[in-house]
C-alpha cells in the first residue's frame, strides 16, 4: 500500500463494520438535494474529487436552481473540511457517519493496475468523461476497503454502467414517497337510505370511527346507498363529513359559465374555490381539466364584488428548452408565452373574442352605471389599455384588435410568473397556478411554496405519467412529494382527476397510446 499513499489518506477514517456501507454520492445527487451529506445515517459517505470540478462548473450559473444548490454544496464542504487535514483524512459527521474526498490513484498513474481498474477500462475505455471517472473512484473504494460499496445517482445511465462493471448502484431514495397505487381517485363510505336523505337535507353526517381512520383530512369521499343513490362530500376530521360547497358556475370577466362535467370536476372545484385550502394539488391526465378548471376558479374569485385575490399568477418550468429563458429573445412575457400557451388557450375558451350570447340574459337589459359598479376594478383596468393601442396603429384601433385575455396580461390581472426569478418574493393576495409540476425536484416546489404569502393560495398540477426532467421520477418529484408530505393538514387538500373531458379522441389516446 506504500506505493498508493494517495490511496489510503483521503479515506483513513472510514468505519469497518458488518452493519456499515460506504455510499459514493454523484453530482446530481448533491444538487438535487445539499443537505444529503446530512442523510446517510451512520455511513461513510465517499465524494469523488471529480464532483468537486462538475460542482465548480454549475456554481456560476446565477439564476438557476442548480447554481444556488452548488454554491451551497461548496459552503457545507468548507465547513466541513476546513483545512488540509481534514480533506485528505475525512472527518467524522454528526450523525456518526464519516465524509471522505476521493482521489483515484489508478488516474494518477497509469501504471498501477488492478483486475477492477482492468474491468473498467475494457467496458468504460473513455476515462476523460466525468461520468466514467466518478464510476472508476467508485470502484477504486470498491476494491481497497471492506464494507459495501454504492454509487448513489439520479442518472439511470451512470447507474446502468455501474452495474455494467460490477459496481451496485442506486438511486437517492431519501425524498422518495411510497410507490403511487392505481387504486380510484375517491373512497366511497356505505350509508343507508335514511343517512344519505339526513346528509341532504342538513349538509353534514358523522361517519363512523372506522371509516374516518383511513381518511385524511380533507380528503374527498363518495357516501353510496344500497340502493345506489350517492352524494360527494368532504371529510373535516371529527368523524364529520360535509356537503360540497359549489356555485352553479363559475364566470372570468366578461367570459362564459363553466361547470363540473363530473364527480372528480366538481371536487376540484370545491376545492379551488374554498379559501379555507391554501395548497392544492392535483394530478390528472392530459384533457382531464386541470388548466381550464383552475384558471375559471381563478379568474372567478378575482372579479366578484368581494374578491378574495387581486388577480391571478401562473407558471410553469422550462424543462424542454434545455438552457435558461433568457436565451430567448423578447420580454419576460415573450420569453415565456410558448411555455405559457396552454394557459393562452384556456383563456381564449373562458374568454372569447364574441362570447356566445345566453338566452336567460337576452331580455334583460343592464345600465352602464350598474354594468360599472359589478366590475368596476376590471372595466378600469381593460379600458385602460384600449387608447394605447389605437394611438400604436395610427388611431384604428379595430384594425389590430387584441384578444379579450390580453387585455387580462395587460392589466396586471393576470400575471406571469418565472420561476428562475421566484426567490426572494413575497406573493401575497394572488392565486397562484404551478403548472406541470411533476417536472421540478422537492427543493424547488419547496422554494416556490415559502413564497406564498397570506392571503394566497397555491395550486400545483400537473401528471406523474409525464415526466421530462431526468433527474426526477414518478415518486421523486415535487407534486408527489408535496402531496405526500402535505397531506392531512387543515389548509392542504388533493384531488386526482382521471376522466378526460376534452374529447372522446383526446381520452382514447391518454389511456391506449
């Protein structure tokens, strides 16, 4: 071992016992997670120095997530290991584990050769990929010290060609929630004929012990007959289960009526609608109605003679684009309208350009002053941008006449929001729409969730199913884990919508394509 002394230094205080591992954590593991150093029990924890160069790559990467969480990564190291002593022995952590810096001597000199190193270099030949070097560090603690080793990784790659190389490797599981069930979206409680006819008439009805056990609060629930009559409603603790509180419509200004077309439709609703709920998240298929839905709710609450909100905020995360927004030319607003165009097409089918007249409203006439008075706030605003515009195109200003929901940006009523330039806000008085939020890691919908203010109320939807960011998976990713970790308390509540209502072809391409 003399000739390796590189070898042996860095890792001189790692723990040999038949009940320890040694855990070799990659890149990603520490930018999806700083304070996983912190979660590995009475471990080692190995860091191979080509972490360190990916880390110091990422660190200026000023409006991202993953720069923040590199520089943090950088600031717990240093604290950690704050001489040179310290780097080349490990230190000892304060939940009995150890923390080790790995250097490859076999990279150092090529000389030195061992039957892993050998392995390596006949499958992974490249040793100039940061990927195959963490691997071959990996490997080199494999072969020197006695407990178990693990290469820790979100990359399904890096974990495929561990294992390629007799290397056992897996995934972060520290934020993983339990495997999604596929069982229905509701629970539905068996009631008699004389339950169910109490329940209608006085809105609410105590279930029994045993049911309410296996319910969380706020938890939508089915209460069924034996002879099939049924009645939604909300469970309150307590045993106490409640009548939903639903409008027979829900109105943007100036747009048209949209109504529930099912059950799971209308326990969203009774949930967006609610401000007793201040987190709401709901999973859904493609054409189940979570973007529509949720912005009438919205747009609904803000425009009412005593509004809840003072208008509306809705984001999303750039995932496909694959670098930052500031890429793209234009304002903030251009830069992320394609991201934004199904919120642009939600608003044109609440809010159309020659909005279908009602026959109930076809007699009655309504005065200007009374017209002004019901939505005063919003008629200022929109009348607003009118003038402007005509003065832009010479004075004909029906010539170019922008859309009815563009006067809703143009007012401020409705928002956009970037999430790279989140922190640091304080939203209060707005509700808030996180789209596509299977797309983001726990940390980020975290940061996003500690921006709401009081007043407010965030809803994060989007679809498990459908993930595009690599380094999250269907029980990783921030609406799971949001909904796991949130679940059961008084001002959170969730919804899953399985029936798609945009078409018979868009339902038959979601469930068989």
């Amino acid at each position: 071992m003399e000739n390796l002394r590189g070898a042996t230094a860095p890792i001189s205080r790692i723990k040999v016992s038949a009940k320890v591992k040694t855990f070799v954590l990659d890149t990603n593991v520490l930018l999806h997670d700083p304070q996983s150093i912190f979660k590995f029990e009475e471990n080692n924890l190995a860091i191979p120095v080509e972490v360190l160069e990916e880390l110091d790559a990422i660190k200026g990467e000023q409006s991202t997530e993953r720069g923040r969480n590199a520089r943090r990564v950088h600031r717990i190291l240093q604290e950690l290991l704050p001489d040179s002593r310290a780097m080349h022995e490990g230190v000892e952590l304060e939940n009995g584990g150890t923390l080790s810096v790995i250097i490859n001597p076999y990279l150092l000199d090529q000389t030195q050769r061992s039957p892993a190193m050998d392995r390596l270099r006949a499958i992974l030949p490249d040793l100039s990929k940061k990927d195959n070097r963490i691997i071959a560090a990996a490997l080199f603690v494999q072969e020197r010290f006695p407990p178990p080793t693990i290469l820790v990784t979100k990359d399904v790659n890096v974990q495929l060609k561990a294992r390629a190389v007799g290397l056992e490797s897996e995934d972060y599981l520290n934020d993983k929630v339990p495997a999604l069930d596929e069982e229905a979206s509701y629970r539905e409680i068996a009631v008699n004929i004389y339950e169910l006819q109490r329940f209608c008439s006085e809105g609410s009805f105590e279930i029994e012990s045993r049911e309410a056990k296996q319910l969380f609060l706020n938890e939508y629930v089915l209460l069924r007959s034996d002879e099939g009559k049924t009645m939604p409603a909300r469970f309150y603790g307590d045993n106490l289960v409640r009548r939903l509180k639903l409008p027979d419509f829900v109105k943007a200004p100036g747009g048209i009526p949209i109504r529930a077309r099912n059950l799971e439709q209308q326990f969203f609703m009774d949930a967006l609608l609610d401000d007793s709920i201040a987190m709401l998240t709901c999973y859904g298929k493609a054409g189940t109605g979570k973007t529509l839905l949720s912005t009438a709710c919205a747009l609904h609450q803000t425009h009412e003679d005593h509004s809840r909100y003072d208008g509306v905020s809705i984001s999303r995360p750039v995932i496909a684009l694959g670098k930052d927004i500031g890429f793209l030319p234009g304002s903030l607003e251009e830069k992320m309208k394609p991201w934004l165009q199904p919120y642009h097409d939600a608003l044109e089918v609440l809010i159309p350009s020659k909005p279908p007249k009602e026959p109930q409203f076809a007699a009655k006439k309504v005065s200007k002053k009374k017209h002004k008075n019901r939505d005063d706030h919003f008629v200022a605003a929109m009348t607003a941008v009118q003038p402007s515009h005509a003065s832009h195109n010479g004075g004909h200003g029906n010539a170019t006449a922008i859309k009815p929901y563009e006067r809703l940006l143009k007012s401020g009523m409705v928002e956009i929001e970037a999430l790279a330039f989140i922190r640091g806000r304080s939203i209060a008085r707005r509700f808030f729409i996180l789209d596509e939020a299977q797309q983001l890691t726990p940390h980020e919908v975290k940061t996003v969730i500690t921006r709401i203010s009081e007043g407010s109320k965030i809803v994060l939807i989007g679809d498990p199913a459908q993930i595009d960011n690599p380094y999250v998976d269907s029980r990783s990713n921030g609406l799971v884990y949001c909904h796991n970790r949130m679940k059961g308390q008084a001002i959170a509540a969730h919804v899953k919508l399985m029936k798609g209502e945009r078409s018979k072809l868009a339902e038959l391409a979601a469930d068989l394509l």
